[in-house]
C-alpha cells in the first residue's frame, strides 16, 4: 500500500477511508488471481460487523514477454549501438507501461521498451533526465525505424 487516507481533522474519528496500492503480478498468479486473493481476504473481513470493504480496481495491466532472440530486439540493440556506441542490455522491466495495451491485441508482434535516462530515478522527487540522453534517444528511434522499414521491404520482397 502507498497511499493511506482517512478523515478530514485532528479530533474526530473519519468516517470513510481508503487506500491504494500497486501489485505487480507474476505468471503463477497472475492478474485475475490476484484480484480473487484480494477479494477473498476482504469477503472474510467484511464478515465483521460494521465492516464494509470493497476492492475497485483502477487499472488491470497484462505483463509483456517478447523472447530475447527476437529479431526485433536485435534490430533495435543494433540501431541503438550504431547511435551510441553501446550495446543495450536485454533485461526486465517491472513498470507499467502502454505496451501491456498492445498485447491485448489479436495481432502479435514484438515489443520492446526502449528510452532515455535513469531507471532509478524514475518517479522520484527530483526526476530528471539529461539532454544528451533525450537526443540520443531520439535518433535511436529514427534508425530503429530505418533498421525495420528497410528490412521488412526485404522480407516482403523475399517471400514474393
């Protein structure tokens, strides 16, 4: 739980509270388990008189699994170190992103999440990012596109 909120001042007992909380799932209990799990607990509190709970969830995302030798992910790793000089490292990402939308479509493709800054600043008081970084990215973006447009022209081409 992250955020805690109950009542309105000092002296009196609220008469509504609420908190909110943040649950990143994992294949053995995915999503829809998790909900039922937190369900479950908060059927059996609301046995207790004059309790009254109720789980709202706010946003129910998928997780996004492409395989590590996709040949997408190795396009993008190239046209990054043409950019900058290094190759990206492949690893897991625990945030929440827009990409947990995409998976829901019926067409599959490979994703990736690629960008500029400090993982570890994220969210933080003082987030920020550098210029460089930001630029860098941007033209990471461009020959990541080139990289792709101009391999899948061949692929068309190939399998004509």
């Amino acid at each position: 739980m992250t955020v805690f909120h109950g009542g309105d001042q000092l002296n009196s007992i609220p008469d509504f509270a609420y908190l909110k909380g943040n649950v990143r799932t994992i294949p053995e209990c995915d999503n829809m388990a998790t909900q039922k799990r937190l369900q479950g607990i908060i059927d059996e509190l609301n046995k207790e008189p004059k309790i009254q709970l109720k789980l709202k969830v706010a946003a129910s995302f998928m997780p996004v699994v492409t395989n590590k030798q996709d040949r997408f992910i190795v396009l993008a790793q190239t046209a990054i170190k043409k950019v900058n000089g290094r190759q990206p490292d492949v690893v897991i990402s625990h945030g929440a992103t827009d990409a947990s939308r995409y998976v829901l479509n019926k067409h599959k493709f490979p994703i990736i999440e690629y960008g500029p800054g400090i993982e570890k600043l994220s969210h933080q008081i003082d987030e920020h990012i550098a210029l460089d970084d930001y630029l860098t990215a941007q033209q990471a973006y461009v020959e990541i596109a080139k990289q792709y447009l101009n391999n899948t022209k061949y692929d068309e081409q190939a399998s004509s």
